[in-house]
C-alpha cells in the first residue's frame, strides 16, 4: 500500500505493520506469529531462545494479544486477524473509541515497547545506542542498513546519541495514533 487520497495517513501506518507482525506472511495474523517476532529477535541478537529478557519480550507479546488483537476478529470461527480487522481494530482502539480506550491501549502498546528497549539495550542501562538499535531493526526485523542512520536521529529526540524510554514512549504513541505526517514518530520502523 502507498499513501493515497482514499486511505488516511495513520491507517497507512497501521497496515505496514501488518506485513512485519505476519511472519509466516499467510495473510492471516495469529498470536503464533507475534511470539515468533521475540525467537527471531533472540537469533537477530545471537541470544538463546529461553534468555530472560526473551522469554520477557515473547510474554509481552502474549499479553499484547490476549489484551488488544485478539479481539479484534470480525470473526470468531476463525483462528487470526485479516489485514482489515487488523487496520480496523487498532485504528478503533488509537482513535474511534476514545481517550480512555486510547490511553489503555497506548498502556498495552507500552509493556511490549519496554521489553523491546530491555532487548535493544544490551548494556542492560535501558537506554538504545544507534549501533544497538540498527541490530535491532536491521538484524530483527529486516528494515535496510542504509534508512536506519537517518531514522535513529529522527527519534532521537534531544540528539544526545541514545533513545531513552521516554524517546520511544513517545514515538510509539505518535507511531500508533497520530494523523500528523510531519510526527517523528512516523519514523518508529523506518522512513515512511
Ligand atoms: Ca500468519
Ligand atoms: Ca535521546
């Protein structure tokens, strides 16, 4: 998908996740896929399946399931969230729902977000250093060397070299619920 005049900005956002949460890419999102997000982190980071903080991130995963996406199935007979519940339900819960259905889901978003941080940071100080956080999206989630760099710098926001949790508290919630092209967070995967 690119941005179009028939789809808004932050649905856009939300439907390229879809492609980096789906692992097996069958179309269909399961909570299979999301815990595989934390094996495939522990190879990307040359760390054993069952180290603490992975065993952490993938229970993050599983909270982030049973709390947010797993009710979001326009289907119940059907193991999984198509690419439309998907948009349709996180779009709900950032924005439709309202301030208190947005603040509980930016508190879910956040328990995944902090594991990540723990993962990234591997001094163990919580902070992300640009050579932590480009093994991360490069090696984890495949995004491209080159565009990571540039995207460090926009999340970075008071240019001292490291993401603090307040950094990415914040771009993930500018990532999941802002309409504002112009929003640093925009850059939470990657250039948009
Ligand atoms: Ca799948
Ligand atoms: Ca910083």
């Amino acid at each position: 998908m690119t941005v179009s005049a028939d789809v808004d900005f932050l649905t856009y956002k939300i439907d390229r996740t879809f492609d980096m949460l789906d692992g097996d890419g069958d179309g269909l999102l399961t909570e299979t896929d999301l815990c595989g997000l934390a094996d495939g982190m522990a190879k990307a980071l040359g760390e054993p399946s069952d180290a603490p903080k992975i065993v952490e991130l993938r229970s993050a995963f599983s909270h982030f399931w049973h709390s947010e996406l797993g009710r979001m199935s326009s289907d119940s007979s059907r193991e999984g969230l198509t690419r439309e519940d998907f948009c349709a339900g996180m779009r709900g819960r950032a924005v439709s729902q309202g301030p208190e259905a947005r603040e509980e889901f930016l508190s879910n978003v956040g328990v995944m977000t902090h594991c990540w941080m723990d993962i990234g940071s591997q001094d163990g100080d919580g902070l992300v250093t640009q050579d932590e956080f480009v093994a991360m999206y490069h090696n984890g989630m495949g995004v491209p060397e080159g565009e990571l760099v540039g995207t460090f710098a926009k999340l970075d926001v008071d240019g001292d070299g490291r993401l603090s949790r307040d950094d990415v508290r914040q771009a993930t919630a500018e990532y999941y619920t802002s309409e504002d092209p112009e929003a640093r967070g925009n850059w939470l995967f990657g250039p948009i």
